[in-house]
C-alpha cells in the first residue's frame, strides 16, 4: 500500500500549513510507516492511504516519489 505522510521538517514548531512538506511511502500499515519515519524526528501531522482514483491522480504529480519503509 502507498500512503502519503504530512509533515513539518520540526518537532518543536508549531505546525504552520505553509511549512507542511509530503513524502510517499510504500508499507504494509500506518504503523509501519510511521516506525520506518520515528528516526527522522519529524512532526507527522497525517498519515493517509492512497487508493484507487486518488493514487491514480497522486501518481501523476511530479513529485511522486515513493519510498519504502
């Protein structure tokens, strides 16, 4: 499964949506994703899984990157 991570690059700063950076992860679970990303020390705001229409149209972005876990 592919799920996109929301995320500020600071755990100490208050979260601001102009501040919030994606990454795509492939993984088994959100669990699973956010253990492969706890080392990082980033403030994940949303973890969600990309199906079906929505994968489709993320798919087409060019910053479509996917990472494994």
């Amino acid at each position: 499964m592919i799920y996109k991570v929301y995320y500020q690059e600071n755990m100490l700063e208050v979260p601001v949506r102009e501040n919030t950076k994606t990454l795509y992860m492939e993984a088994d679970s959100e669990r699973e994703v956010r253990f492969a990303l706890k080392d990082r020390k980033y403030n994940i705001e949303l973890v969600q899984k990309l199906e079906g229409s929505h994968l489709e149209y993320e798919q087409a972005s060019v910053n479509f990157n996917v990472e494994k876990a």
